[in-house]
C-alpha cells in the first residue's frame, strides 16, 4: 500500500491507518466467507460466486468513487499510481495464480485471513507462498527474461478503448450487473435450488437497478476539468470573468523591491520561459491548476497570483481556470509580456519635452530596465526555471 496522502499524512501515520485499514479489510473478507476454501472454490466449479460479486462490487465501487472525487476536485487524477504491464510476466503469473487458487482453495490474501482464524489448510497455503517467494526471489535472474517480457507501460483500458472514463464505468457496472444475473442462474441450476440469500428478489432487483442508474450517473457525469478548459477556450465566456490587472509598471516596481506577497505563474511554453523567465515565476500549463502543487501555491493567503503570457488572452485563459476552481487574488499583466518588455525591457527615453509625471515614470522604468535583467538572471542562477512538481506515488497492491 502507498502513502495516503503523500506530503500531508506523515510516512509513520500512514502506517498506523494502513493497519487499521488492514484490520477492518480481513474483518470483512472473514464476513463475506472468504476464509472457507470451499466457498472460494466454488467460482471455478459454477456452485458459489461470491467471489466474484465481492471483487466486482469492490472494483465498481472503487472506480465510481474515484471518477466522483476527481470530477469534484478532491483527487488529482494524474498522480493516482498505474501498475506497469509486463505481458508475458502477467499471464504467466496470472496462470500460476490460477491454478494455486483452485488447488489451494485460496489466494494470498484469503490465505491469511483463514490463517488468522485458525484453518490449517490455510496455514500450509501461507507456508507454500512463502517457499514460492523465496524460489522467485533466489532465481531472479533465471526469471527476469520473461518476468520483464513484452513491456506495455501503464496502460489505462478508457484510453487503450478510445473512450471517456465515463463511458467505461458505465460499461464495467453494466457488465457487473449482467454477470451477477448470469451466475445467478447458474448458481440455481448446479445446485438444483435458489440461493436463499437472494430473497426477496425484489430487494435485489431494485438494488441492481440503483446500481445501473449510478453507472448512468457516472456516463452523464461531465469531466470538470474538461469543461473548465472548454469554457476558458470560449472569448464570450472569459469576457465576463472579472479579473484583477497589473500593469507593467507596478509588476517592476514589485520584482525590484523584491515584494514577497505576489508569485507569478508564465503559462508560455518552456521554450520561450527557458528564453525570458522573470524572478518569483513559475512556468506551468492550464492541466497544472487542477492539480494538488497548484492548491498549494494558489491557496497562500495574502499573496497576489499573477498569471503572464505573451498576451492578455493567454492570460485570461489561466486566469479564468485559477477563478473558476475558487482561487482568490487572481491577477493578469496588463497588456501581457510583450507590454512589458516594450515598456521596461527594452525601455528607451523619449526625446521630447517631457510632462513631470512622465518626468518621474520614465525615470523609474530607465532605472528599471537596467536592473531587472540582472535579477532575470541571478534568478536563474539560483533555482534554474523547473517548478518542483508532486511525483506520483509508487505502490500499491
């Protein structure tokens, strides 16, 4: 099992709610029976599948909560850990898995849970998996060669299908329902009687109808983040947000006194921020505002978030994204970077009679054109132009 919450539980808390979670997890394998090798079985031999209504439950389960979390916010999707596919080593373990399963009467995680209670079948099952460990781990190097066969990455079935996750849960808990009825059926014609623990059928019924409809939920559930990102790419939408600016002269005057309460976030690609990097910017993309490293740095009170860009529509669009997921102080660079650099980078006096108030403003932006290159520079000697990003947590079962 990998961490929680990475960066927020610390390393020994998680351990303490993995435990927990480890308890109430074989409590409830102990209550569905699967510490009784015969109702385990009984999936291979068409007279009891709890198994499979357990795991297609839990699985459906799962799968509809983590789209429900990701669409509201509450889970960053793109750091969720993928197990890598190695093919051959898959069906190959896949097999072995198989055939100790109906053998044995359990699978690694029954077998401990049997074992706890008592079963000394299950104890035996427990032994052999640690001699199966033992023997895979002393002959790796003979075991490698197909264990890493055939390398797949992390692929996801939605997108290897071509179609939204909506859509796919929507498939999984249809299939689920229909396998539930089908091996039903069988169950009722190998034991030659109903399953008592399906009556009234009507409760039953009307479950799986509850469960077809969250699937339809899940199918019709919108991707938020998608529809942010389509309503920021709409000019008659991003019209009507009402965002804060400021101007080139002021952003100056707060990278030369170097003003800790703004942060500036450069949605340009890295090749034109590895080019031209102001001091306090981070260079991100609009996919980066849906993620937990953006709630960290948006949601600092007191701090002005100023979105740059080339142009004041590039900026919007960050800027409309950042607004719409709630995000406070929310500013834009008026006129965009290439105001900026006209107006300070590359500033020359005009020569004319000039008014004192442009006396005082042309003063300040000779000064600063002289002195923020250097900062762009000891800037980037300091911390270089990556912005530290959450990795993905490695684990899992």
């Amino acid at each position: 099992m990998g961490p929680l919450v990475p960066d927020v539980i610390s390393n020994e808390f998680n351990f303490v709610i993995a435990i927990i979670i480890g308890f109430a997890f074989g409590f409830i394998l102990e209550q569905a029976g699967f510490s009784t090798s015969k109702k385990l079985v009984g999936l291979f031999y068409g007279y009891d599948f709890t198994v499979l209504r357990v795991f297609f439950t839990a699985g459906i389960t799962a799968m509809f909560g983590v789209i429900a979390l990701g669409h509201f916010g509450l889970l960053d999707l793109n750091i969720i850990y993928v197990n890598p596919t190695y093919l051959w080593g898959a069906i190959v373990g896949g097999l072995i898995m198989g055939l100790g399963f109906v053998i044995g009467g359990f699978c690694p995680g029954t077998s401990v849970c049997a074992a706890a209670i008592g079963k000394i079948d299950a104890m035996i099952f427990v032994a052999g998996s640690l001699i199966g460990v033992l023997v895979f781990s002393e002959g790796y190097p003979a075991f490698e060669g197909i264990y890493k066969a055939d390398f797949w990455g992390s692929p996801r079935l939605f997108e290897t299908l071509g179609i939204s996750q909506g859509l796919f849960v929507f498939l999984m808990i249809f299939v689920a329902v229909t396998a539930f009825v089908i091996t039903t059926f069988i169950e009722n014609r190998v034991n030659g009687h109903a399953n008592p623990e399906f009556k009234p059928v009507r409760l039953y019924a009307g479950l799986a109808g509850i469960v077809v409809l969250i699937g339809i939920t899940a199918f019709a559930l919108p991707d938020r983040q998608q529809s942010i990102l389509n309503e920021a790419s709409d000019p008659t939408v991003t019209a009507l947000a009402k965002l804060n600016t400021m101007s080139s002269d002021e952003l100056a005057y707060r990278l030369i006194d170097d003003d800790n309460s703004i942060q500036l976030f450069d949605v340009r690609t890295k090749e034109k921020y590895d080019v031209l990097s102001l001091p306090r910017s981070n260079n991100i993309t609009p996919d980066y505002l849906f993620g937990k490293d953006a709630y960290k740095q948006l949601s600092l009170n007191k701090i002005r978030n100023v979105f740059i860009a080339d142009n004041e529509t590039d900026e919007i669009k960050a800027a409309f994204i950042a607004q719409k997921l709630g995000y406070d102080e929310i500013y834009i660079l008026k006129g965009g970077l290439d105001k900026f650099k006209e107006t300070i980078l590359a500033f020359k006096m005009p020569e004319r009679e000039l008014t004192r108030q442009e006396s005082d403003t042309y003063r300040f932006r000779s000064k600063a054109s002289k002195l923020i290159p250097v900062l762009i520079e000891n800037a980037k000697k300091q911390h270089g132009t990556e912005t530290k990003k959450t990795k993905r947590v490695l684990g899992g079962c």
